[in-house]
C-alpha cells in the first residue's frame, strides 16, 4: 500500500489488463500540476502460451520507458520505487478485466427490492451480473437451483430483508444455494466466495446452512431500513474478495498484487469511480457510456433535489455491442429503427449481411463511407437501448411509502420512478472505439445527441485513449491527480449541446439566442423547429474549452431548463466541434417519410460538418 503522503507523490504509473490488451500510462507532476506524459500497451498474457499476466504488464510499461526515457524497470524487470531523479515511479496501480472481469450472481427476497438493491452494489462494483435469483421471480426451486449450479459464477450477493423483519424467505434462499452446491469459475482448490448482507437477525441461520460448503462473509446489511440503501459496505468486500479469489486464481495475478499500491480493481468499477469523484468533486450530474465489442457500459451520477451526495448507478447491457453482439443490437432494435438514421437508401439483405461479417470478424474497421455511417447508425441504436435500460434501473427506492407535504408533491419522485433528468444533466461523456476513434469527433457528437437526446445544455465530451480505469483507481491514492489528468488529457471536449424541450406540429421559431463569445464576437439569430445548427468555440491555448455567456430565449411551448417559455443566461463550453443548436424538440420525432427523412438527415449532418463535403452525395 501507499506509503507516501499524496502530496508528495510525483510519478505515477497505472496498468489496466484488458481481456486482450494492457495498457500503461505515465503521469508526471510539473510546475506543480498533473499531466499524461505518454501511454503505452501489449497484448495481454494471462492465456496460453505465456499464462502470466505480469509479462503483458511489463511489456506495456517497457513501451512506457522507451516512449518518456524514463527508466522505470530495474535489471530483475522489478518497478523502481520511489522516483528517483530520471528513474522510477512513487506509485503502481491497476486495474483488470482479463479473464471475463468479475462475474457475479446476487440473490434477494423480493426482486424489485432488496434483490434490486444487491444488483445495484454488485454492479457498482464493477461486475457483470449474470442473474438474480428472488423468492418471487417465478421460477420453481429445482429450476433456481439448476441455474446456480450451470452458471459458475465467481462469486454470490446474498441479501433479503430490513433489519429486525422477518427471516424465513432469506434462509429459504441461503437453502436454495447450499442445495446447488456451486463450484466457482476459476480454479478448483477453494470454495466459492458468497458475501451475506441481509437481515442481520437472519445471519446465524444463514451461516448455518452454508458455512460448511462456501466461504461466506457477512458485511452489513444493504437495505438496512425500506427507505435507505447501504451499499458502501458490500461494495468494499466484493473488491476484497475479487482479490483474494478471483484474481488470485488468474495466472500471475497474485505476482502482480505484490507489486501494486492499492489493491487492483475491476474496470468498470474504476471507470463508475472516475465519474463519480468528477460529478461529486465538481457538483455536478454526469452521464457515462463505454460501449464495447460485446457489452455497453452506462454510468450516471444525479442528486435528485439537489442533494449534495450524488447518487451513483450503472448498468451493464450485456447483450448490446459493436462487433460480437452487433446482431443482438440489429435484432432489438428492429431494421426500421436502424435505418431511421441512414442519409441514404440501403438494401436490407445487403445490411443484414454487414452485420453477419461483423459478428464473424469482429476486429475489422469500415472500409467505406457507407459502412462508417451504418455502423454508427447501429452505434445509435445500442445507445440508446442501453440508456433505456439504465433508466428503468436507476431509480428512486421501491417500496417505499413517501410522505409529501402540498409544497413537494410536484417535485419529489414517486417510488420506482427514474433518477434520470436529461434537464439538470451538466456532462455526457462517450467512450469505446466507435466514440472515441470516430474518424471526426463531430460524428462523435452527433452520435451521442441522438443516442441519449439532453435536453436544456449540456457538455459533451469523449474519453481519448480509454484510460478512465486507471484514473478510477487514482481517486483512492491521488484525487487530485486523477482529477487534473481526467479533465486536461483524458477527456476530449466536444463542446456542448443546447436542446429546448418540447413538441409543436407548426414549423417556427423555438429558441431565439445570444451567444458572446469569449472574443467578444455576438452571435444571435433564432432557431426553427427541426433544424440544427453549429457555433464554433473551440479550446485556449492548454486544451480546456473555451467559455462564452448566453442568453437563451425559448417560445411557448419550449423549455430550455427554467420551465416553458421562460428565459435562461448560461456559461456554454466549447471545445473540438463547438455549440450545437438541437432544434428537432423532445421528445424527438424523425419524418415517417423516406424522401423527407433522408432529406433532413443530409441537412443536419451537413450544418453539423459530420462527414466530409459531398460524401453523402449518392
């Protein structure tokens, strides 16, 4: 563990071991601030014919060496610790999800309760969660039992009941799992690792029943009362126990937690860290996505009613993603649903066969304009599905019974309902090949309005080289230099979006506006419902976005964040693309018409400078 104070900290090394590639970034504190200094990777060890994963790691750091000529590595390819003039680093941490990452199974008594509840900590944690198992999820105990035993999982959240209330259903369960007798994922010589967080008046009971087959932790319990969730607790000893087993199973892995200074975590748990220290640090509500290959990660950070400790949420799509699960996308969103954000027409054998060859070949780029702009038009499908998924998940507490005087009734959430507010929301942040590596961030930008439609104003930005993991990690030693490198070189501002709410069957002006900015240039004009607009404002001379002040009127009908109709004057970011005027309303509705369609589409994306002039031509 650290040893140093973290003001004395001044080089940083981070790993983050992904299933296929590791990599390292170096970070350097000069003229008294943090920076990236340089990043490197190699393919990652931990399968055959290497089966350790440290020789990946060392291999990521030596390009990290050859790239700053810092030495970093000794004669025995041991980390050099502390800094020592041109050698060494103070700090190693990483992160991991080699392996398939963390994958979990949580149990509860009632599954939009405290079964919903364990989901939410095992997923803040970073894990994949395979299933959840309910005394009320309509499946017979022999079939509950079959599922426990088939899926393996690495280990199991066992929760149910407030403290003090009834005890039957949760031993009922803890019965369920001991019956199934599960065997863990990896390795065979220890037994799997269950974590108890329910009913504390249950805990003897349950450490009876299965304290002879599994290894089971108590921590306190997740729904203490029916009105508060206890996740923190829960949270910490899956990280524990993610290193005791898990990891340690994973060839080379038990080397590598010798090495670091804080104990290695798994990836999207870092990556929900990051957002979560930013939007708290900052006071801010933050939306983040990580769309991969096989699963879309989203992140969200909201403080319903302005409460001061933001609350976290992330959810796992499983099913949605770029290459190994583009059919899964194409199958859920429909083929209409794809080509509504097309610019031109396509044969629909001819795009059912693109996706079969991205599923088969996984790893190819588009080769073409025509695949690019398909390909995003999936990328904004399994956005957008990904992000009704997490707002059906990020909710106010169910179950509960909320008192309300006549002065909160029409501002508090009723149970169940959605934390997500699209108005109040400060950043979007994108990550994931086709976000980050899109060939203009403009088409970045674009890809995120639509797939998740803010509303008001709103920061868009992107993560640039995806290493939001290892800064994750960094906020437990170093929040300040996680902080400093998470806005000045992880992050790529794209600028913002101004989106009034609202709908009208009348074309017109919704928005007049004025926008000084920072050189004292006035833009002003309004904007017409269903047209789109770009304001350049671009970054000062270290990178951060330029500011400008605006004064946003919105006509009848249209709210731009204050309520419909009412004026606003708000500080707009700017960055790589600029300001976008979002005039299509909200919610939005694309022209049923073909011609119309594919018409407005080619206006937008042209006024945007989405793709190159003329490449749309056809």
């Amino acid at each position: 563990m650290v040893k140093m104070k973290p003001d004395d900290i001044g080089v940083i090394l981070a790993t983050d071991c992904g299933s296929t590639t590791t990599k390292a970034i170096l970070i350097e504190k000069r003229d008294g601030e943090y920076r990236l200094i340089v990043r490197g990777e190699a393919p990652t060890t931990v399968e055959a014919p290497f089966e350790d994963v440290t020789m990946g790691v060392l291999n990521a750091i030596a390009e990290v060496e050859e790239l700053s000529g810092r030495r970093l590595l000794d004669e025995k390819g041991k980390i050099i610790s502390p800094a020592d003039g041109e050698a060494g680093s103070d700090v190693y941490i990483s992160t991991s999800s080699a392996g398939g990452g963390l994958q979990m199974m949580v149990a509860g008594v009632v599954r939009s309760m405290t079964a919903e509840s364990a989901e939410r900590a095992a997923l803040g944690a970073g894990a994949i969660v395979m299933d959840v198992i309910a005394s009320n999820d309509k499946r017979l105990p022999h079939q509950q039992i079959e599922r426990i035993r088939h899926l393996r999982p690495d280990m199991i959240l066992l929760s149910g009941g407030i403290d003090g209330g009834t005890t039957t259903h949760v031993v009922e369960i803890a019965e369920l799992i001991s019956a199934a007798d599960p065997k863990p994922r990896l390795g065979t010589g220890y037994r799997l690792p269950i974590i108890y967080a329910g009913n504390v008046k249950a805990t003897e009971p349950v450490m009876d029943t299965l304290a002879e087959k599994v290894d089971l932790k108590t921590v306190e319990n997740i729904r203490p009362v029916l009105e508060r969730e206890n996740l923190g607790p829960a949270r910490e000893e899956i990280h524990n126990l993610f290193m005791e087993h898990v990891m340690a199973q994973a060839p080379g892995y038990r080397k590598l937690m010798t090495w670091t200074d804080a104990p290695i975590m798994p990836t999207p748990g870092a990556v929900g860290l990051i957002i979560k220290t930013i939007a708290d640090i900052e006071g801010i509500e933050a939306v983040g996505v990580d769309i991969g290959g096989a699963t879309t990660d989203v992140f969200s950070v909201f403080r319903p009613g302005g409460t001061r400790e933001g609350i976290f949420n992330r959810t796992v799509s499983a099913n949605l993603g770029m290459s190994y699960s583009v059919s899964n996308v194409f199958a859920e969103a429909t083929l209409p649903n794809v080509m509504r954000w097309t610019p031109f027409e396509m044969d629909e054998r001819d795009l059912r066969n693109r996706v079969k060859n991205k599923m088969i070949r996984p790893t190819t780029i588009p080769q073409s304009m025509e695949e690019l702009v398909y390909e995003q038009s999936i990328a904004r499908e399994a956005l957008r599905l990904a992000f009704v998924q997490h707002k059906s998940f990020a909710t106010v507490l169910k179950g509960v019974q909320q008192q309300r005087t006549i002065a909160d009734a029409f501002e508090q959430k009723a149970s169940g309902e959605t934390l997500v507010n699209m108005m109040t929301l400060d950043i979007l942040v994108g990550s994931g090949g086709v976000l980050s590596h899109a060939p203009r961030r403009n088409q970045a930008a674009l890809m995120l309005i639509d797939g998740f439609l803010p509303e008001g104003v709103t920061r868009l930005a992107v993560d640039s080289i995806f290493m939001m993991p290892q800064l994750g990690v960094l906020t437990q030693v170093q929040p300040q230099a996680a902080t400093e490198v998470f806005n000045k070189d992880c992050l790529i501002h794209l600028g913002c979006c101004i989106a009034p709410a609202g709908e009208t069957k009348k074309p017109g002006t919704i928005l007049d506006y004025e926008i000084t900015l920072s050189g004292g240039k006035v833009e002003s004009g309004s904007l017409e419902y269903g047209r789109m607009k770009l304001i350049k404002l671009g970054l000062d001379e270290q990178g951060l976005p330029l500011k400008a002040k605006a004064r946003l009127k919105p006509h009848k009908g249209f709210d731009i964040g204050r309520g419909r109709g009412d004026d606003v004057e708000a500080e707009l970011s700017g960055g790589v693309v600029g300001i976008i005027l979002d005039g299509r309303g909200r919610p939005l509705a694309l022209p049923e018409d073909k011609k119309t369609r594919i018409s407005k589409l080619k206006d937008w994306m042209t006024e945007l400078e989405v793709y190159p002039e003329g490449a749309l031509d056809r």
